[in-house]
C-alpha cells in the first residue's frame, strides 16, 4: 500500500517533466534562432546526448541513496564534506538564479498578451507574487505539492502534443534554408550551447526530496 503523503513512481516522473518544461524551452528557441539560424536544432542534439549523459550518471548515483539532498549527499559521500558543502551551495544559489528567471520569463512571455504586464510595478508585483506563492505550496508540504505538480505538468504537456501534433504538418523546408546564416565558429556554437543548455536542467533536482519518494532506490535503479 502507497503512503499518499509521498511521491509515488508517475508523480516522480511527472516531477522530473516538469522540472524541465519551463521558461528555457518556451523563451530560448528564439534566441538560439538569432545566434546560429536554422543550424540552431543541431545544437540540441549535442546538448541532448551530453545532458542524456550526466542524467544516467545522477540515476545511478541516485540508486544508491534514499537521503535527501542529491547531488549534495553524492558529492559529500564521494569527496568529502568540504566539497559537498561546495556543491550544496552551488546548488542552492543556481536554484535561486532559476526561480528568478522562471519569474522574469513569465513576466516577459505574458507581457506579449498583456501589454500591461511589461509596467515595472505590475511585472514585478507579479513576480514577487509567483514566489510567494511557490513558497506557501512548498509550505504546505509533500501531499499537496504533489496533487499540484500533478495538475501542472498535464496541462503543460497536453498543450504542447496538440501544438507539435499539429505544427508537424506546417514545417516547411524552405524555413531551414540556408541552414547556417553565418559562419559557425567555436565561440558561436558555444554560446548557442551554453544557451540551449539551460532548457534541458532540471532533471538534476528530482532526487534532492529522496525521502519524500516512496523506494527512492528501487525508483532510481
């Protein structure tokens, strides 16, 4: 019998697809468009195998423990506490640099259908908001921050299949013609990398609630 207090297998999942699906695949792809064009796509599949990559590793290392926090507990138990002290830090600040640009890229994105919202009162009014409210939600605890996870990642996914569903039948070639506008240098692609790289992080903060997940091991492993 489940604990409902705890993240069974498909809320983990869902946890993790959230964790991904946020503000650097939906504001990022315009961006890459300007640093490299078209060519730009080629770029994710590099991303893609290089975050495929250290995704297996945090699952195999994620197999071995039930404590929380994550790569914090990994790097301790591997180096010691000096450097799990560092990565713990490090991932405390970059989850703050997240949840701002979470915050601003809201604000931008809904600016673009609410003029209003580009207003320095309201968008950061509206960002002071959205923090608070994901603090109150982490304060409520495991069971409802779950319910809610649950009901956010489908009505992010569900959106986005109907939109690739039916944006696959309007690709055009011609859209991808020439491929690279201009010459592709080191500097450009690793910009453009760099960028796209963001839209991929996430997976890496699934396992930091272990004790919050039921058999966190055996769902890892």
């Amino acid at each position: 019998m489940g604990n409902g207090k705890k993240l069974g297998l498909w809320s983990i999942i869902l946890l993790g697809i959230n964790g991904v699906i946020g503000t650097g695949i939906f504001l990022l792809p315009g961006k890459a468009m300007k640093l490299m064009g078209p060519g730009s796509i080629w770029v994710y599949f590099f991303d893609m195998a290089l975050v495929m990559a250290m995704a297996l590793c945090f699952a195999e290392v994620a197999g071995l423990f039930n404590k929380n926090g994550g790569p914090y507990i990994y790097a301790k138990e591997a180096f010691g506490e000096f450097v799990g002290f560092e990565v713990g830090i490090m991932k405390l600040v970059v989850g703050i640099i997240a949840w701002a640009t979470f915050a601003v890229g809201f604000t931008t994105a809904l600016s673009n259908i609410w003029p209003a919202a580009s207003n320095p009162l309201i968008k950061n009014s509206i960002q002071i908001g959205i923090i608070l409210i994901l603090s109150i939600i982490n304060i409520l605890g495991v069971d409802f921050a779950k319910n809610l996870n649950n009901i956010m990642t489908i009505a992010k996914l569900v959106p986005l299949v109907l939109f690739i569903s039916v944006g696959i039948f309007f690709i055009k070639g011609g859209n991808f013609v020439p491929m690279f506008p201009t010459k592709v240098t080191p500097s450009g692609f690793g910009a453009t990398a760099i960028l796209i790289f963001f839209a991929f992080t996430g997976f890496e903060a699934i396992a930091v609630a272990a004790e919050d997940m039921e058999n966190p091991k055996k769902i890892y492993l």
